[in-house]
C-alpha cells in the first residue's frame, strides 16, 4: 500500500479515535521521518446535527493536538430512513478553536 498505516480504534491517553492514518513523507526514512497524520473520527447522529458536530469536533481537535496531526475529518452517519440520500450526505469544512482544519459531513 505504498508504506502507510491504518489504525483503528487508536489509544489516546484515556480515549481513542476511530482511525489514525500515517503515510511516511520521506521513503527512505519511513517511519523515522516526518509523517503526516490524518484522523478520522465517526460519529452516528443522534439528536440535533449541529450538536453532534459540535461534539465530534471538540473531540477531534483534542485527538489532533495528541497526535500533532494537523489534518482531520468527522463522518457523521444519519440512520434516518425517512431522509434522502441527497439530504443526507454533504461536506462542510470548518477550523477549530486551536485552528485545526476539519471536512465533516
């Protein structure tokens, strides 16, 4: 897969976000390089959107300040059957208060 790594689940401190994704910038040094971080944390909607975006955002910029990620992305299900797709899926980006960037949708 190019050299790469997905974990799932990834321990961080007392939490753990969904996905941690890490691709090597420098080949030859993998690991011991530089590497860009991505998470990625799911989210289900319960209650209001705005609120569970709110949620998940908080809780992302915390797991991007412990992992010295600068780049993250909240997905956010709607389990509801009564909504179309075209209502259900969008993408919006936001920064956070410690000026993280964030796409969620």
């Amino acid at each position: 897969n190019g050299g790469g790594r997905i974990d799932r689940e990834y321990g961080l401190g007392r939490r753990r976000t969904d996905l941690l994704i890490q691709w090597p910038l420098d080949g030859t040094r993998g690991f011991h390089g530089p590497v860009q971080r991505v998470v990625m944390e799911i989210k289900i909607k319960r209650g209001s959107l705005e609120a569970t975006i709110a949620e998940g955002l908080v809780q992302s910029a915390d797991y991007l300040d412990r992992v010295g990620a600068e780049e993250g992305y909240l997905i956010i299900f709607d389990r509801d059957s009564g909504k179309t797709w075209e209502e259900k899926c969008f993408a919006r980006y936001e920064r956070t208060k410690q000026g993280h960037g964030q796409g969620h949708g």
